[in-house]
C-alpha cells in the first residue's frame, strides 16, 4: 500500500478554507498514484477548537463538511479527523473522532481513548473518552487508528503512566499489523526527539509500521511542528515531512523494503525555535484578519530580535517600527536602531518622548515629590510609549507586537498598560539567554541584528545610567532558577541544593508569585518551552506566597 500524509496547517472554524485544503492535498495524493492519504486529527474543524465545540451550529456544520468531503473524494481512501456526536443517555457530548472513507462511502470510524488534561489540553471538558480499540481490515492490511494521546501511554517509555490502558497494545492484540496516528501534538523544544526514539521504538516493540500524521501550524498560543514520520516494522525511519510548513510526504508499504520521501528538518533547537516563531507569527496576524505589523524599537536584543521575526513572517514592506527616545536614550541606540531597521528593511519612525513625559510630570506634580523620583516616572515613560504604540495600530489596522522576553515576565520586569500592550507577545516564551543564541543565529547567514545590540548590556533606559542587572541577577544564573521553579516544578530546597544561593532562588520565585496579577492581563504568547505562560499555567493572583512547606 502507497500512503501520503498530508500535514495540514488549518483555521479553527473555517470549515471552507479547511475542506478546501484536503481536496487540495487528497488530489495531490492521488496523482501520485497513492491508495491512502492521512491527514490530522480535527482537521476538519482545526485545532483545539476549544469551547466552539459547545456550539450547537459548530459542531453540525463540522459533520456537513465531513459528509460533504465524502461524497467528493474518489479513486483514493482517506483517513481524518473530525468531532463526532455522542448519541447516548451518559458522558460528554462529543467524540474526537477519526473517519476511514473511500469513494462515497464511510468504512471505519475510531474515537480517541485518552484524553488529555494537563498544560495546554482539556480535552474531557468536551469530549467522552470512545470505548473499544479495534483494528480494521483494509488493502491486504489490517488498520489500527490511534488519535494523538493514544499512542503516549507504552509502559515501557512512560515509567509513571497517566491512563489505565495502552491503545496501542489493545490494536496489536485485535491483529492489526500497521498502526496509523493522526496526531495534533503541540511543539516545544526538545520534544520532537522524544517523539522520534518513541514511535521508534514502538514500531520495534511490536513488529509493525507506524504512521504519524502531524498538524502544522499556528492557532493562538499554540505552534504545529508537522514533522509527519514513517517508521517501519524495525524502527527504521523512512518517511518524514518537513518542520514548520504544510508538506505531503509518501512512503511505499508495498515494496519488499519500505521506503518513503525523508524531507529536511531544523538542525538545532535554535533554528527549530526561531522557524516556530516565523510561523507563528505569521498564522496569529492573518488568522486574526491583519495583514501589517507596529514594534516599538529600543535599541536592545528583545525588540531587535522581534522586528526580525515579523519581518521574516510577514514581508519588511509589512513592518513599521517605531523608535521613540528620551532624555537617557543613549546615541548608540540611535545609531543601532536605524543600522537594525536598514539591515532587515523595516519602516523606521522616530517619536521623541520628552515633551510628552514633562508634561505628564507637570500636570502630576501636586500630587508627585519631584525631588524623588522613581519606578512611577520610570513606568509612566514606558505607559508614553505603549500609548504612542497603540496610537499607530489604530491609524494603520496594524497589530502590535509586545517585545518582552520569558525572562522578564517571569519576575515582572516589565510595565503593565506601557511596554506588555499588544496583540500578540511574539517572544514571551523564550528566556533572555535564548534570545541572545536566537540572536547570534540569525547572523550566521548575514549580519542582521547589529553585533553591538547583541554584545551591549541590556537596560530599559528609564533613568540615568540604568541597567538590567542593577535590578536583576546575571541572566544565565535568573534562567536557570525560573526554568527550574517554572517548567521543572522544583522547590527552594531542590533549587538550592542544584548550588544556587537560599536568599537569590526566594527573591526570584517571590518575584515570579506576586506578578501573576501582570501576567494574566498580557498579550497572548507563542509556546516553545515546555511550560509557557498562558493557558497552559493556571496559577490564582490571590494567594499566599511560596515557599509552603516550614512557614508556620
């Protein structure tokens, strides 16, 4: 048997554009003489659709469309994703469910077993769990479909498992000798090798191909690395489309040795991190109806490295940056904010701050002991700022990009209602020190972001002589205790006894618990850690504040 698998980049809701693009990729298939094309789970609808799935008209038009795609496709079986209704007296609503068809004609259906709820997924808030995990006859084969979760459960991988079963195991038992995944599986770095030795090594275990359909693109917060794999009864990789773009990649099952297309992937997390972030861009401002971006430009790494994602995005043409000093705005930030805006050939404005600030403090004053000032009037040049940033996206129908970094957010350094406005905080999810490796790698290929932004000490340029590391530890010492605190769920103890200092690691996580309040009030982020903020990190604002344990 010849299969293709077609890794699709969706739009939630747009049942047209969706069923546009299967035809689009079935056909494509079937010129190449294929006898079967995989596409993703809840491609139909796209993914996660989330609480449209409580949309009665939502939920039929999704089954419309999927009868409709059946009566026209032929000459090629076809095997997707869709949401299915749950016709009995008990349990949620709905399926996420898979369809096998062929000329007109429904042959298999399968519902996803395991559903997940942790970090980004709440699948049992829509969906009841489906019941049996049967294999199906099909082209000399017999077919086990697994959704996603379903194959993330072997107990030979997982040493503390989430679920009671292993679908898997249940399909093999049932005879199936060719097990098929269509997966929506939520990229981070690092975890496509875990997927990888994982389906290897399942494929090994029990004897039979593997084929991983994988979604690519971005909805929201959440990044499709694709990356579509093929494995063979050994464990052999023989298919494998490409990261971070809509792909087909074939593989012949028929021949006596299994072979398939194996198209190029990212080298590095860096260069896998930084084609996520393009294409998330990219999918965020179009599939919000935008076509144009507005940055504000300080000089600095952050807002260097997001003027260069947006442009790699969405074409320079489609980029205006706005560069607005004050009275501590250095002359090398004016000489590298336009070296930087030439290099990547954005649109550069320049909207001085100054009279805007005295005025402010003028009118402030009565109330305001000008002898003294502070992180109020540091704040109220960042609020100018955010002010004039807004402004330009409102005269121009552009969305505003949000330059802060993981790093600064994490300990609330930065300033709510000023600098964290916008529509969408591009790197959010990446620590300072990954800016930094992002930032030299873009410059492997041609000196984009200008060598002094990159070796220069950061600071927001609030007041005389300010830096970063005035108010912050060394950012590779800060990265190190917030991903540990943060995505590993480590505690003081285990923070320090890792050799980090007792009085730093505290005053970090107290800063990260007391600014969850600015968190929950920024601009979406792209996901690329393993734990982003977000959707995914569910913590109260109101509550006592870590650590728990020895604070009677």
């Amino acid at each position: 048997m010849k299969v293709a698998i077609a890794q699709v980049n969706t739009v939630i809701g747009d049942f047209k554009y969706n069923f546009d693009r299967i035809i689009y990729f079935a056909n494509k298939a079937k010129d190449l003489s294929c006898d079967l094309v995989v596409f993703p789970e809840l491609v139909i609808t796209g993914y996660p659709p989330r609480d449209l799935l409580e949309k009665k008209d939502f939920v039929d038009a999704n089954l419309l469309w999927r009868d409709k795609l059946v009566g026209s496709i032929d000459g090629i079986g076809v095997i997707c994703g869709f949401v299915d209704k749950n016709l009995n007296d008990e349990g949620k609503p709905l399926y996420n469910a898979s369809v096998l068809f062929e000329d007109g004609e429904i042959l298999h259906m399968a519902y996803k077993r395991l559903l997940p709820t942790y970090d980004v997924f709440d699948e049992r808030r829509y969906f009841e769990p489906g019941r049996s995990c049967i294999s199906f006859p099909y082209k000399g084969h017999r077919i086990g479909i697994t959704i996603c979760e379903d194959i993330w459960n072997d107990k030979d991988i997982f040493i503390k498992r989430m679920y009671h079963i292993d679908p898997v195991s249940l399909m093999i038992r049932d005879g199936a000798d060719l097990i098929i995944n269509i997966s929506a599986s939520v990229f981070h770095a690092g975890k496509r090798e875990f997927r990888w030795n994982m389906l290897s090594a399942v494929a090994r275990k029990y004897r039979v191909p593997f084929i991983y359909a994988n979604q690519v693109g971005g909805n929201d917060s959440f990044l499709f690395d694709g990356i579509s794999t093929v494995y063979d009864r050994s464990g052999k990789l023989i298919a494998r489309g490409r990261d971070f773009e809509e792909d087909l990649v074939v593989c012949d099952l028929k021949a006596t040795e299994a072979s398939g297309d194996i198209h190029p992937v990212s080298d590095s997390d860096a260069e896998s991190i930084l084609k996520a972030l393009i294409m998330g861009t990219r999918d965020y401002v179009k599939k919000c109806g935008f076509s144009k971006v507005v940055v504000g430009l300080s000089g600095g790494i952050d807002s260097a490295l997001t003027a260069y994602i947006a442009a790699m995005a969405l074409g320079n043409n489609n980029v205006m940056a706005a560069f607005m000093p004050s009275q501590y705005t250095s002359r090398e930030n004016f000489e590298d904010t336009k070296e930087l805006a030439e290099n990547i050939g954005i649109e550069l404005v320049q909207i001085p701050i100054d009279s805007i600030f005295k005025e402010f403090l003028k009118f402030l004053s009565p109330s305001f002991d000008e002898s003294k000032p502070g992180i109020t009037e540091q704040n109220i040049q960042a609020r100018i700022r955010g002010s004039i940033l807004m402004a330009l996206s409102n005269r121009h129908g552009s969305l505003l990009l949000s330059t802060g970094n993981k790093s600064e957010l994490a300990v609330g350094y930065c300033t709510l209602y000023g600098d964290m406005n916008g529509g969408l905080a591009v790197i959010s999810d990446v620590p300072k020190k990954m800016v930094y490796e992002l930032s030299r790698h873009i410059n492997k290929e041609k000196e984009y972001i200008p060598k002094r932004i990159i070796e220069k000490a950061p600071s927001a340029e609030l007041k005389p002589g300010q830096l970063d590391q005035d108010d912050l530890p060394p950012y590779e010492i800060l990265d190190s205790i917030l991903k540990g605190y943060i995505e590993d769920f480590k505690s003081v103890e285990e923070l320090v006894d890792m050799g980090f200092d007792n009085k730093l690691v505290k005053e970090v996580i107290s800063k990260v618990d007391i600014n969850e309040y600015k968190r929950h009030q920024a601009a979406p982020g792209l996901k690329v850690t393993s734990k982003a903020f977000g959707y995914g990190r569910r913590y109260p604002i109101a509550k006592k504040i870590a650590p728990y344990l020895n604070n009677n």
